[in-house]
C-alpha cells in the first residue's frame, strides 16, 4: 500500500475535500445540538451550588432548633431553681439569708428572661432561614424541570443524529490517516482559525467560497490543473475547482 508521501496533489486534494465535506457535517450535528451541552452542564452546577445552599440552611434550621431547646431547658432549670429558693426562704432564720435567696431568686429570673429574648430572637431568625429554605427548594424544582426539559431534548438530538455522527467520525479517521501531517496542520490550524470551520472551499463565480475575494483568471486555471495546493492570498484557505468539489463526496 502507498504511503501518503506517495499521493499526488491531486490525491492530496480529494483526501483535504473529503474530510472538509465530513467535518462540515460534523459541524452540522453541533449546530444542531446548539449550547444545548453547555446549557445542561451549567444547570448541573447550578444545581449542585443551589443544593449545597440547601444543605448549609438545613444545617442552620438545625443549629437554632437546638439552640432554642437548649434555652427553653435553660428556663425551666432556672424555673426549678426558683421554685427550690422560694421553699428555702420559709425556712430563713435571718435577714442574710433571705437576702441571698432573693438575690438567688432574681438571677433566675433574669436569666428566665434572658432565655425567653433569646428564644424569640432565635425564633424570629428561625422564620427567616424557614423561608429561604422554601425558595431554594422552589429554585432546585424549577431548574431541576428546565434541567430535565433540556436533557431530554440533547438526549432525543443525540439519539437522532448517533448513528450519522459515529459514521463520520470513522470516515473522518480514514481521511486524515490518508493525509500528512504537515497538511493536517495546516487544515487544522486553518479550521480552526474560521468560526464556520472552513479550510478547504471551492472557487465560486471567480472569488474564494471563504472569503469572496476575487481570484485571478491565471491562478484558476492553476487551481485546475491539481500540480500544487493553492491557497487564497487573501484568506488562506486551501482552493479546490468546482469540478473537484462537486466530485467529492463525504463518505
């Protein structure tokens, strides 16, 4: 079997046109998918950042629950407390001692107080974190469901278009393996240089298919000829004849 070295211009030419011709299909199948990809996968991270705030307000929810219950234990210790010091002060022998018992008795029931402001200030940040949480889980839902939309139509645009799309990837892999590399740089380099993914384009009405620069009668007749790669001064995209392009299939 020839080597690629071994391929004439023109060999070199049809391989160039013919894997252009697949790519552009290629092409064809991505336009189609759209940002669709690039859609699902930012609404996967989306989620996954809306769903961790989730968690930290569920930790939060949990950590003033608990605070609260701790106070309210709190108050009824306190509670205990004063209930046990208003019995002791029956049995006061002196004035002393039912002072301190007082004194005992009304730092009880200042932290009594203490707790039920906490609570209340806690209850009213509950309330709060209560509803943030009900918005993070209505904004999961809502994007969960755009998320779901999205997915099923990229799943329904891969499912279509698989088949077509493992084909070409293979006759994509025959074409360039009958290409040098030298010229696999070159096409591409200038691939990927154009947001239409053109290298090799056909001359059209006597200008580039690229660019629509006008191209000169003599060169033409040289692109016709296949004895060397030509390419667009004024682009540099690689030049085909229209006879060439339209015998060339992607295949």
């Amino acid at each position: 079997m020839a080597s690629v070295k071994d391929f004439s211009v023109e060999e070199k030419l049809v391989n160039l046109l013919r894997l252009q011709k697949i790519d552009s299909k290629l092409d064809e199948i991505q336009v189609l998918k759209g940002e669709l990809p690039m859609e699902v996968s930012d609404l996967e991270d989306e989620i996954q950042g809306l769903t961790a705030r989730q968690t930290r307000i569920e930790e939060e929810i949990n950590g003033i629950s608990e605070f609260i219950e701790g106070k309210k234990n709190a108050i009824k210790e306190s509670e205990a407390l004063v209930a046990k010091y208003e019995k002791q002060s029956e049995n006061v022998k002196n004035n002393r001692e039912f002072e301190a018992i007082n004194k005992e008795v009304e730092m009880q029931q200042l932290e009594v107080k203490l707790c039920e402001k906490h609570i209340r200030d806690a209850n009213e940040e509950l309330a709060e974190k209560v509803k943030q949480l009900e918005n993070a889980k209505k904004l999961v839902s809502v994007k969960e469901g755009v998320l779901n939309h999205k997915k099923g139509e990229l799943e329904k645009i891969i499912a279509d278009t698989v088949k077509e799309e493992t084909e070409l990837n293979a006759f994509s892999a025959d074409a360039r393996a009958h290409i040098d590399e030298r010229l696999i740089y070159s096409y591409d380099r200038i691939r990927n240089s154009y947001r239409n993914g053109l290298a090799v384009v056909a001359v059209e009405r006597d200008a580039c298919g690229g660019c629509f620069n006008s191209i000169p009668p003599q060169r033409q007749s040289e692109i016709r000829l296949h004895k060397k790669i030509i390419v667009c001064e004024n682009c540099g995209r690689i030049l085909v004849d229209a006879d060439l392009n339209d015998s060339v299939e992607a295949k």
